[in-house]
C-alpha cells in the first residue's frame, strides 16, 4: 500500500528551477515535498548538461591554449589525456554541488522523495520510487523540464549517444559525427576536437548556431573549420546503417558528400523536447498541446487554479536561468505576494571557443520584425586586451532605439562573452541609453571595454577608431 504525504506546495522536478521553487517556497513559511526522478537533486543541468559539459570545456579549454601560446613563442609538448581521470574530475565536480542541494534542502526542511511522478488526480501526485508514495498537495509547481529529441530513423546501437552519453565521456572516438549545429551539438564538438576526434558537423540550417546572428557565429565558424574535418551546412542525415566496423551515414542536401561517410560514434543534438506528456498532466485536467508544452498566466498558472508551471515545459528559451527565475517568482506568489516580474529580457550563451553571448534584440529579429534599430559595434581586433591575450577575432555590438537611444539588445563573439553579457541585460532590464554606458567608465585594460566603445561608436564619440556619427 502506498504512504501518503502531505504538502501545502508540492514541486515536481528537482531541477534548478524545480529546487529554487522548493527552496524559496521554504524559505517563505511552506511546507514544500520536492519530488525527484533522479538519484540526487539538479536535474539535467547539473548532473548531464549545463556543468558537466562546462568541466569538460574548461578542459578543451586549457589544451587549445597551450596550444595556441606557440604564437607567443611559448611551446608544449602534445598533452597526454587521461580520460578516467578527467572523467573522475568532471564526476566530482557534479558530486560536490549535488550534495551542497542535499544540505540546503535539509536544513530548510524540504522533504525530497525521490522517483518518477506522476498526476493521479486534481491535488495528488503518485511517485514510484522504491516505495509508493502519494503526496496530497495544496498547490503544485510543475518543474519536469525536457529530454533531447531523438531522430526516428536511427538504429538501436550504443555508439548512437545524445548529450547525456557525450558527456559520460566513455571514450574518444577516432570519427564523430555530430548531428545539429546549435550550442550543445558546438560545445561537444569543441570537447572532443580538445581531446582528439575528428569531427564532422552537419546542420540542416544554413548557418551554426541558427538563433544567433551571423557576424557573431562567423568567427566560431571559422575556428571550427580549422579544428573540425567538416562543417555541412544545409544539408541532413536521411539514414544510418550500424555494421561492424562503424555507422554508415547517408546525407541529403546542398553539401552532402557523394555516397556513405562512415563513423565510430554519432551524437545526435537537435534539441530537446518538453516532457508534458510524461506526468500525466491530463488526470489533473491540465492542458498540454500537441509538442508536450503547458500553457501558463503571466503568473505561470496553469488552466488548474492551484496548480503552476515553470522552466523548460512551458516554452522556450529552455534555459536553467529562466527556470530559477521563474521558480523563485512562483514561489513568492504562492506565499501571497505580489509579484508579476517579466523579465524584458534573457540571456543565451555558447560555451564555444570562442564564446558566443546575445540578449534582447538581434538583428534577424529586427528584421523579421521591421524594428528599427541602429547598432554599434566594436572590433576586438583594436582592443589592447584582446591583443594582449591573442584573442583579436571577438566583436562586441550593440543595437539602439533611434529615437530614445535606449539599448534594445546586445551580442558579443570572443573569450568570456558569456560573463560580459550580464552588464548589457542589466542595461536592458534598467532601460540604458547610449549615453548611460558610453559614460560608464570601465576598466583599462579589459575586455569590457568594448562595451563602452560599442556604445560610443553608435554616439559618434569614439577616440579609439575613427568612427564618427553618420545621421
């Protein structure tokens, strides 16, 4: 017979949002049960995605520049891999963070129960795990996330992995194709070039990265060439066939080589899905369409009163940041404040080499779109620190508002584009004008410069290029 449990805010899925929920929601006076699926709280972000794949880029990371650091006539022999010992580390890392949610979730007085749940009706929710349990709930807070999509034609066969088998790091593989040219297809790609593999990336799209624009993804593009075999833009896979000695692959498209292209190992990364069709939403009368997303309020209700939604299965982007933000607001609903905060604004990054950051508006936006905009950029070409670091291929730019001269948006190509992204949401979020981050001073020499000197390039005022005001 199954236990019974009760709460006054059950959260279902121990991810980053799902945890900042529950946290949050216990912190405000609830009685919170965070239900798990997994072994130990983080969900995919911590265990099999967003730290685990940055461990193993920091790793590439430190073998691309001691390869590079030749140019300043610094050299090193080839670097010997112990794969069980990064692995070990990169477990490690994961360990420690997982254990320090277990800590803050006892001290908080979070009952975690660990299984897979599921609805069972309007307020219950029946976890199998190694015991039954059901937990009776007052309010509940959906937080199931999303899994990778998988491509229906593709045979039963090990060597077929997705990014949760990437980033097990079983083995280097001599050949990897890897299908879908987006962030986590790139930042795979990025790993296991670091570490010896020959790659070859195909993407249906006709650039990387697809939701970025193209003057920032150029330069990854060209650092990918000459560490990759083969880019093929515009073009698929249309069959695999598993043998012996490898994955035979076939390619339609604009730059699809003539006949099989053969591989030791596939990772397919052509997104993920949301996972609304996997908790049975419909036993608790919550809607969920057709591609497994719930639909909320501006509050992040769902059609069920006591019953809310946040992170990955509500829509994109599918970022953890969204989710800890929309968790922690749900949270503080629940408890009776009054809060409605949208966000203006949601930073993406490609932990590439280089980095890959943009926020607010693009300029593919702005056209699909027809807003106006005007943009100034920055070549860190001309910077002292890019320099200084042999770094000179990042750009930083900036889109502005004709009219109010406020920033609408924001990108950034080159090393550590992810950390200067923050200043330029903050700006959005604060509605900064040109002037407002022309006349911040910044630090000399950095790399956060270029943010200024972008926003001095669309005044006209800039000392460093000459680049006057063109009206």
């Amino acid at each position: 017979m199954a236990n019974t449990v009760k709460a006054e805010v059950v959260v279902l899925g121990g991810g980053p949002g799902g945890y900042s929920a529950a946290f949050r929601a216990a912190d405000l006076g609830k009685q919170v049960v965070l239900i798990e699926r997994g072994t130990c709280l983080g969900g995919v972000c911590l265990n099999v995605g967003c730290i685990p794949s940055k461990a193993l880029l920091h790793a590439a990371g430190v073998i691309n520049e001691a390869e590079a650091s030749a140019e300043c006539g610094i050299s090193f022999a080839k670097p010997k891999v112990d794969i069980e010992q990064l692995r070990s580390w990169k477990d490690g890392i994961v360990s420690k963070l997982t254990a320090g949610l277990a800590t803050l979730a006892k001290r908080r007085k979070v009952e975690v129960i660990y299984g897979v749940g599921e609805f069972v009706g309007a307020n219950k929710i029946a976890v199998r795990g190694e015991d039954e349990t059901v937990v009776e709930f007052e309010r509940a807070i959906i937080a199931a996330g999303s899994e990778p999509v998988s491509l229906p034609f593709m045979p039963d066969d090990l060597r077929i992995i997705n990014s949760t088998g990437a980033l097990a790091l079983e083995s280097v593989p001599k050949k990897m194709l890897i299908i879908g040219g987006g962030i986590i297809g790139l930042e795979m790609a990025t790993v296991y070039a670091a570490l010896g593999s020959e790659i070859t990336i195909v993407e249906f799209m006709e650039q990387l990265i697809p939701g970025a624009d193209l003057d920032l993804v150029k330069p990854l593009a060209r650092s990918l060439k000459s560490k990759t075999n083969n880019i093929m833009l515009k073009t698929k896979v249309i069959a695999v066939t598993a043998k012996d000695d490898g994955l035979y692959v076939d390619f339609e498209g604009e730059n699809a080589p003539e006949g099989q292209l053969v591989f030791d190992k596939i990772l397919v990364a052509v997104g993920r899905k949301p996972n609304g069709k996997s908790i049975a939403a419909e036993k608790a009368g919550i809607n969920v369409d057709e591609r497994g997303f719930i639909t909320v309020d501006e509050q992040l209700k769902t059609n069920i009163e006591n019953v809310y939604a946040i992170g990955d299965i509500i829509g994109n982007p599918m970022l953890a940041h969204k989710a800890v933000h929309e968790g922690c607001m749900v949270a503080e609903i629940i408890a009776g404040e009054k809060v409605a905060h949208q966000a203006k604004c949601i930073p993406s990054v490609a932990y590439t080499d280089p980095e890959i950051s943009w926020v607010g508006l693009t300029e593919n936006m702005a056209q699909e779109q027809s807003i106006n905009f005007e943009k100034g950029s920055f070549p860190w070409m001309a910077c002292g620190r890019a320099l200084s670091m042999g770094r000179s291929e990042g750009m930083t730019k900036l889109l502005f508002d004709p009219k109010t001269e406020k920033l609408l948006g924001a990108g950034i190509v080159g090393p550590n584009a992810g950390e200067m992204i923050a200043e330029l949401v903050l700006a959005i979020e604060k509605g900064c004008t040109a002037s407002d981050i022309a006349n911040t001073i910044h630090p000399h020499p950095t790399l956060s410069e270029t943010v200024m000197m972008s926003a001095e390039a669309f005044l006209g005022t800039m000392t460093d290029l000459y680049m006057p005001k063109r009206r």
